[in-house]
C-alpha cells in the first residue's frame, strides 16, 4: 500500500524559475521559522524580505471576535514574538488599496504577537447551517472551488448533507478538494484534510433564494494547524474569514523558488543561505496570501490565478 507523508506548509505554487534573475542572498536564521513536523522548513513560493526572513503575512481562516486573543490564520511559521500586526486588506479590497495600506501606514491595528502555535494538527473546520428557509441556497467556497445547495426543507441536517453530496460530487483527483474528507455531524458537516500540517480555506455564504428569509452557515476552524496569540490593540474589531494581517515594516526581497530544510535528519537546525528571485512565474491561488505591495514590490513576477500545477 502507498502512504504519503506530508509537512508542507502550502501548496507549490511555481511553474518555472526560467531566465529568474538572482535578486538577494540571504543566511537564514533558523530561529525565525517554525517547527513543523520536526523539521523547520521554508517551502517553494515563500516571499523573502528584509531581516532576513520570510514576510509576515497570512489571512484569517476562522472568525476572528473583536479582542480575542487567539486568531487562526493560514501561514503562522513567518511570524515571530513581538511582531506588530495590521489589518492589511479585505476580500474584496485591490491590490492597489492593499498597497496603499502597506506604503502609508494606513492599515487599521491589529495587535502585537506574543507567542505562536504550530501544532502539527490536521485541520478540522466545522460547518453549521442555521434558521433554514426552503429556496436558501447554501454555498461554500474551498480553496477557490465552490459547492452548493439549495434547502427543501427547514432541517440543517439536510443541508449539511446536501452539501456533503454535492461535495462529493465534485471532488477529483487534481481538484481542489481533493485532499479533504467529509463527514455530517449531527446539524453540522465537518471538513478534515487529510494530512498534517496543511491548510484550507473555507468561506459560507447564504442566498435567501426563493425563501422569505435568509438562514445562516456558520464556518469554524475547530482544529487548527497554527495559530497566533496576540496582545490585542486598542479597538480591534471582529475580522470575517479571508481577511488580510501582517506587519508592514518588512521590506520584499524576492521570492523563493524551492524547498529548503533547515533541520538536519539528527533534529539539529543548520543555517542556510537562500537565493530568492524577483523573476518567476507563481501561482496566486497556492499562496498563503499575497498582496498588492508584494505585486508592486516585485513587478518581474508573473502572477497566473490557476489552482495547483
């Protein structure tokens, strides 16, 4: 029987590095990345910056409550204690106002780091419908593929396995639902990827359809494969899934073209000097998040919205 094991903290995301012109060396600090697995390691398509390090920037992957001190995020291992956090964009925000955000300082505060979780976990996100309508149209986005289901009764365990279905339905094996599995709960439907160390975003939506009223879907991540403990700064507010943080102080060098472990095979952590690239071709739907200042930053990269490679 094959068996895969996994620690990779993203999906690859560079086609090619041709004609990629050398930008910056940089001797990598090991204490600036995070265990995972064992092993600290700074996968293909990483996006280095000034200090020496990889950027600080993730998306947020499971609601955020306004002065919590816990956020779940999509990329945990580029942070570090201390790092001051904004709210850098939106969904739905451009590339040019995500920029302008980094460029100005105008981002809103969002807190100071004080420790980071990198759990070697697989991720588990729990999907809840609420307050049924028959004609609400149900929907989930997951990693850029979208699944839905229309309510013919008021029962959220007929959503939950409508949706399961159509789920299903649409999994293949170079999808991008591919590595995750499906399960009802009770009321709910519960997503689990299927190797450690990976994440997914999942994202409701709600369609009153041809009902009178509009119900809820509710999506939690209930187990995370990393997370941040944050100090949170004054008048924080509650975040939806898919928004933007990061610090923006970290100047963009370069992007890096492939896997580098800095762990030895003894569990001693080595020191490397990495290459990064400010010419490339990448994928933008693999990366944990990119933003309008890396766009700008790097205008040599050549930025492709495709899933997978």
């Amino acid at each position: 029987m094959l068996s895969r094991t996994s620690f990779r903290l993203e999906k690859p995301i560079l086609y090619n590095n041709v004609n990629a012109q050398s930008l910056y060396g940089a001797l990598i600090d090991p204490a600036n990345i995070a265990k995972v697995g064992g092993f600290r390691r700074i996968p293909a398509g990483s996006f280095l910056a000034a200090k020496n390090r990889l950027l600080p920037r993730a998306r947020i992957i499971s609601p955020y409550t306004s002065g919590s001190a816990t956020v779940i995020v999509s990329n945990p291992y580029p942070f570090k204690v201390g790092d001051v956090l904004k709210v850098i964009g939106t969904p739905t925000s451009t590339p040019i106002q995500e920029s302008q955000a980094v460029n100005n300082a105008t981002a809103a505060d969002f807190g100071t780091v004080t420790a980071i979780d990198t759990a070697n976990n697989k991720q588990v996100t729990t999907v809840t419908p609420a307050a049924v309508a028959v004609g609400n149209v149900f929907s989930l986005t997951i990693e850029g593929a979208t699944i839905s289901y229309t309510a013919t009764t008021t029962t959220a365990a007929d959503v939950a396995k409508g949706l399961k279905n159509n789920f299903d339905a649409a999994k293949s094996p170079t999808g991008a639902l591919f590595d995750l599995r499906a399960e009802v709960n009770g009321d709910s439907l519960v997503f689990t990827h299927e190797y450690l160390g990976e994440i997914a975003e999942i994202v409701g939506n709600v369609v009153q359809g041809a009902a009178a009223t509009t119900g809820t879907l509710a999506v939690t991540v209930t187990q995370s494969v990393g997370a941040l403990t944050i100090t949170p700064a004054s008048g924080n507010t509650n975040q939806v899934i898919g928004n933007k943080i990061g610090t923006i102080t970290d100047l963009v060098l370069g992007v890096i073209t492939h896997d580098h472990l800095l762990t030895d095979d003894d569990g001693i952590d080595t020191p490397r000097a990495l290459a990064a690239y400010d010419s490339a071709m990448v994928n933008t739907k693999a990366l944990p998040y990119l933003d309008g200042h890396i766009v700008n930053a790097l205008p040599r990269l050549a930025f492709t919205p495709r899933y997978g490679v």
